[in-house]
C-alpha cells in the first residue's frame, strides 16, 4: 500500500468516524424528544381518562333526571284527567 493510499484510508476512516459520531448524537437527540412525547402522551391520558369518568357521572345523573321528570310528567298528565 503507498502512502498516499495509506492517508486515503485513514482520512476514509476519519470520514465514518465523524459520520458515526453525528448519528450518535442524533440517536440521543431522538430518545430526548421521544421521552419528551412520553410524558406528553402520559398526561393527555390522565386527562382523557379524568374526561371519561366525568362524561359516566354527567351521563348517569342526566338519567335520572330524564326519568325522574318523566315520571312526574306522567303522573301529573293522568291526576288531571
């Protein structure tokens, strides 16, 4: 090997270092902004997991009520009959 292909070789070398140094840093920039959306997703399921429950009590006490108002409804229509 000559030496001019020798330093080829090693800047060659010097080249994939720095490419692989460059994914390396954007590897660790990915896992920062995905741990980031993590906790973001984390949150938005506390929330749509509170929504829910408060949707299954809304829900609940407007049956109630609708039943409860259509039964008085009936019994007041058939008293004055």
């Amino acid at each position: 090997m000559s030496p001019n292909e020798q330093i080829e070789y090693f800047r060659s070398i010097g080249r994939l270092e720095a490419q692989v140094a460059a994914l390396a840093a954007a590897m660790t920039e990915m896992k920062t902004k995905l741990d980031g959306i993590d906790a973001r997703l984390d949150t938005l399921d506390r929330l749509a997991n509170r929504w829910k429950g408060g949707f299954a009590v809304i829900l609940t006490l407007g049956t109630i009520t609708g039943f409860v108002l259509d039964n008085v409804l009936r019994w007041w229509t058939s008293k004055g009959s």
